[in-house]
C-alpha cells in the first residue's frame, strides 16, 4: 500500500530525515520506534503532506505523491492523527468529528465512532476542549476514522495519559488492526507498539537503523537497552 524510498526532509538547512525507506502492506500494523528527537513525528508528518520531502519518493497504492497536498492525500485515504490530540477545543464533538469527514465528503457516519468510543456520544454538545485527555484522544482518533482512512498513520496516542487509558487506547488501535484498517504507529511506549504491531522500524537521527517482525525487535537485546529501558 505504501512504498517509500529514500526520504529526506529538512527544517531549514537542518537534515530531519535522511533517506528513509520502508514498506507499509494492505491490513498491516506497522510501529516506529525511536528515542526523542528521532524523527519519527516529521515522518508521518512528511507522509501525510504537512511536512515537505526535500528528497525521495512516496508511492501509495502505486501513485506517487510526494508533493501532493495534505488535502489530497486525505483524498486517497491517508489520514493522521497528530501529535497533541489537537482537537478544535471550542467546538462541539460532535462538530469536530463533522469535520473529520470533511474532505472525504462523509465517508464514515458518528454512529461507528459513537459505538466505538460512548463516552464521545454522552458528550456530544460539549465543547471538546472541556475532555479529559483520554477523551481528547478517543475523539482525535474518532476524527480521522471519519475520513474513512485506508492508511491511519498514529503519532504519539499515548502520550500524557494513564497506564490504564493507555491499555484503552491501544485496544482500540489493535481492534481496528483486527478489522482490516492498515495503520502506521508511532509512540514512546515502544513496548505498547511492538506488542501490538506486525512489523516495526528503528529510527534513528532520521535513518532507519532496523527492522524486523515486532516480536523480533520486541526482544532484540540492542533495541531492548536503547528504546525499552532493558
């Protein structure tokens, strides 16, 4: 479904990604993992658009579309969600998943996202800057299954939640694994994503240092030490 050969991109004068290239099959799982300042989230970010590639090529389901707008690649279904939950606070839930389907003309109803996540039903007027972090991260990922993604690229679902919503959350990236949703992963909780994940890559300073099936890497004694504090 996705193919990227040897992707670059930069912040300026100053290289964040140098010639990354991996592979992302129809219903796979696959995690990123990798310390702070990896590059991890500019990856996905280049992915999605929202960053530029200054090298490389990004071919999804045989059309590259390495410079293509955020917009169109919403268009063929690759949909993130980013970093920080970045929900539109001041709007209703409700509204914020209206907005999900926006681009994609509605692909997916409330009702899926409702019987997935109820809190977000209970909750639908209220203004989504009054969640919970946990229910800021539900309603981010509810967003973008709105958009019906065909590639769902997750960066950082865990972060700044509890042990138990992390649980939460990560069920429900595994349930959407199990129903044919292709997802790409990041997050700092690599154990949690390896665990989870069919394949994953090792990124480091912008390259991809490793590879392998997940449980491979889950226990390779040299990721173990360097990202699983083991």
């Amino acid at each position: 479904m996705l193919e990227v050969a040897d992707l670059g991109s930069r912040y300026g004068r100053i290289p964040a990604l140098a010639g990354v290239s991996l592979r992302v099959h129809g219903g796979e799982l696959v995690a990123i993992v990798g310390a702070n300042g990896a590059g991890k989230t500019t990856l996905l970010k280049t992915l999605s658009g929202v960053q530029p590639a200054s090298s490389g090529s990004v071919r999804f389901e045989g059309a590259d579309i390495a410079h293509e707008p955020p917009r169109q690649r919403v268009q063929r279904g690759i949909v993130q969600v980013p970093e920080g939950r970045q929900v539109f606070g001041a709007l209703s839930v409700e509204d914020n998943l209206a907005l999900g389907a926006y681009a994609r003309g509605e692909q997916a109803t409330a009702e899926t996202v409702w019987a997935m996540f109820p809190v977000l039903r209970d909750k639908r007027r209220d203004p989504a800057g009054t969640l919970s972090g946990g229910q800021q991260q539900m309603l981010a990922l509810g967003r973008a299954l709105m958009a019906a993604p065909k590639l769902l690229l997750l960066d950082e679902p865990s972060m700044g939640l509890s042990p138990k919503l992390v649980a939460e959350i990560f069920g429900h990236i595994a349930a959407l694994k199990a129903s044919g949703t292709t997802i790409l992963l990041v997050d700092q909780n690599a154990r949690a994503a390896l665990a989870i994940a069919d394949r994953g890559y090792v990124l480091e300073t912008g390259r991809i240092v490793g590879e392998g099936a997940a449980a491979e890497l889950l226990h390779d004694p040299q990721v173990r030490q360097a990202y699983l504090g083991q």
